[in-house]
C-alpha cells in the first residue's frame, strides 16, 4: 500500500539526529513504512531489504528506538516530561508500533486544516472583491434600463458606420 507520510524538518533538531547513520537510516524507513494504525508490519528481513542495512544495523537500530532516550534526559521540575521515556518504537503482535505517529498525524491534520481554511478565506475574499467590483460597472437592471442600453448601442454602431464610409 502507498501511503503518504510527511516527515516534519524538526527531526534534525531531535535527539533521533544525532544517533549512527544506520539507526536514523532505519527509523526513516520504519516511518515511511508504518500503516494508518502507525504500525510498520515488516519482519527483521523486511526491514533489512527495505532499509539497505545489514541484520546487526536492523536489530541494533530497533534495539536503540525501543529503548529509553539517553540522550535527552527528562527535567519534570521544569516540565520537560517525555512520553514513553523518550522510546521512538514498541514491538506488536505484527510489527512496530511508531509511539508518537497519533500525535504527529493530529499535528499534521491541524495543519492543513489551518491552511484548507487560510486558501479558503483567500479565494473568499477575492470573489468579493471581485464582485464589488463588478457592482461598480453600470450594468442595466430593469427591462427599460435594457432597452435604453439596446438604444444607445444602435446610435453609437451607426455613428462609427457614418465615420467610417
């Protein structure tokens, strides 16, 4: 199944960046790969042929995403708490759980909702104005208003017909 999965340009500001090629390698795979229910439904060998790393990088890089975050420790008296303890991957029944792929997919629907809604307004916006402009062009309304016009074209074709011969 295709699926589109946004990869959000922060990832180079998290702690995931500074881990070994092979396990960012890995953890960019297992996010293009998880499904709808953020679940990447690939075995050890899957995900060695998909990933283009040897057994040990897969099984090293699972072990490390599923494991604590050494590296960012949690300050809870200054709020900063890390869900999971910072774990990136959960071993399922029939994969890897991605931890935060719900966060990030309610992230990402907010954001192009806000911008659905910002493109909506704009074409809003530009339709009024447009028809404000149009209300300014002197167009007849009333039937009599129609006929005069109808006149004043036929006077003003004739006119240009008498010029012109």
């Amino acid at each position: 199944m295709n699926r589109y999965t946004p990869l959000y340009s922060k990832i180079v500001d998290s702690s995931a960046w500074e881990l070994p090629d092979h396990i960012r390698i890995v953890w960019i795979t297992l996010l293009a790969q998880q499904d709808r229910d953020h679940v990447v439904r690939l075995n050890i060998r899957e995900l060695m042929k998909k990933s283009n790393e040897p057994e040990s990088a897969v099984v090293e890089a699972l072990r490390v995403l599923s494991s604590p975050d050494e590296r960012r420790k949690d300050y809870p008296e200054f709020g900063d708490v890390q869900k999971n303890e910072g774990r990136r991957i959960r071993k399922v029944a029939d994969g890897w759980l991605i931890l935060n792929g719900e966060a990030y997919q309610r992230e990402m629907t907010r954001l192009n909702r806000r911008e659905y809604h910002r493109r909506y307004k704009a074409e809003r916006r530009k339709a009024k104005a447009a028809a404000r402009s149009m209300a300014d062009i002197d167009m007849p309304r009333t039937t009599e208003e129609c006929v005069r016009a109808e006149m004043r074209q036929e006077v003003q074709e004739r006119k240009e017909h008498v010029d012109t011969a």
